[in-house]
C-alpha cells in the first residue's frame, strides 16, 4: 500500500493511510490476531457477523421499496 506525500504534508499523508488501512481491515485483523480464538468462537463470530450484514441487507432493501422511513440525515456546520 502506498500513500503520495506531496508538499512534505506528512500527517495528510498519514490520516490517507490510516483510512485506507480501515477500509482493507488491517486494523480489524490486527486486534483479531493479537490472541487465540477457539474455532468455536470464530464460528459464532462469524454467524454473527452473517446475521448483521442480512438485517442490514434487509432493512436497505425496505427502506427502498418505501416500507421503512429513510434514516434522518445528518446536517454538519462547517
């Protein structure tokens, strides 16, 4: 992975990187790798993890169709 630093602009060039590493999971692996996990946790883990992603799957596709309300979005002042 790397990450263009222009104008010796070192700590954009960091928070660029830390967003990417977010977005590939590294750091998700990172604290998943720090200690063992039984198979059997990793297994509950991951039906979990499967359960979120359909609800959420779900519930996307019904705010779609206009059976749920859509999230309230939320206005930042700059």
């Amino acid at each position: 992975m790397q990450v263009i630093v222009r104008d010796n602009n070192i700590e954009q060039a960091l928070r660029v990187l830390k967003k990417r590493m977010q977005r590939e999971g590294v750091f998700r692996e990172m604290r998943a790798r720090r200690s063992y996990e039984k198979p059997s946790e990793k297994r509950i883990r991951e039906q979990a993890e499967a359960v979120r992603r359909h609800r959420k799957l779900v519930k996307k596709k019904m705010q779609r169709e206009g059976l749920l309300p859509a999230p309230k979005k939320v206005v930042r002042p700059r």
